[in-house]
C-alpha cells in the first residue's frame, strides 16, 4: 500500500495533466526520472515542448508552489530536460512550466482543486 502523500503527489499530478489537456496541450510523458532527478509531466503545446512542475499545497502558510522551487530544484529540472532532449531530438523548442496547486475549498466548484499555471515559470 502506497504512503498517503505518495498517492496524495500521484491524484494531483493526474490532476494537473487533465487540467493542462482541457487547455489544449497533448501528453507526451509523466515521471520522466533521469540521475539528476523527475520532470512530473512533460506536454505539447503547438510545436514547444512543455516541462511541468507539479506543487500540491494543503495551505499557504509556508508559501505557494512555485516559491517553493529553489534554484538547486530548477537545475535539476533543468538537467534533466537537457537528458530528455537528448534523448529526443526531434523537439526543437522548449519551457518550463508549473502548475501550482490547492485543494477547492469551494463546496459547489466543478473541481477538487484550484490551479494556477505560471508558463515560462523559469
């Protein structure tokens, strides 16, 4: 049995990609892992290659999602993507997005979070 925030990551981050799909960007990849760490999903949006961060916040108490991404986190993401396109040289363009996260606190909203996505994040 999975540990309650594993499964808590996992619901936000299918959570995020339909949300992210309702906007019009197309799936490539979740949970690309690479040495120097996990890009949670990766999308097409027209013909630029799309990086997602996924932040799940309970509260904001400790500030929101994207405050929460060190420059130390970025350099990860951002080494990791490097492998990716490597990998996968057919992508000429590319961003890093995030999609900040909170649970809806709304008792009629059509959906269990509100989200807020920062483009070109950094």
């Amino acid at each position: 049995m999975k540990a309650a925030h594993l499964k808590q990551g996992e619901d936000a981050e299918s959570a995020a990609c339909a949300f992210l799909k309702k906007q019009g960007l197309k799936l490539v990849a979740t949970n690309f892992h690479s040495r120097f760490g996990e890009i949670d999903i990766i999308m097409l949006d027209k013909n630029t290659l799309v990086f997602v961060e996924v932040r799940f916040r309970r509260n904001s108490h400790f500030g929101g999602g994207l405050e929460s991404i060190t420059a130390a986190k970025q350099l990860k993401l951002r080494k990791t993507a490097e492998l990716y396109l490597q990998q996968n040289s057919r992508y000429k363009n590319a961003r890093f997005d995030v999609v900040s996260m909170s649970k809806n606190t709304q008792t009629a909203a059509d959906s269990l979070y509100t989200f807020n996505w920062i483009e070109n994040a950094f």
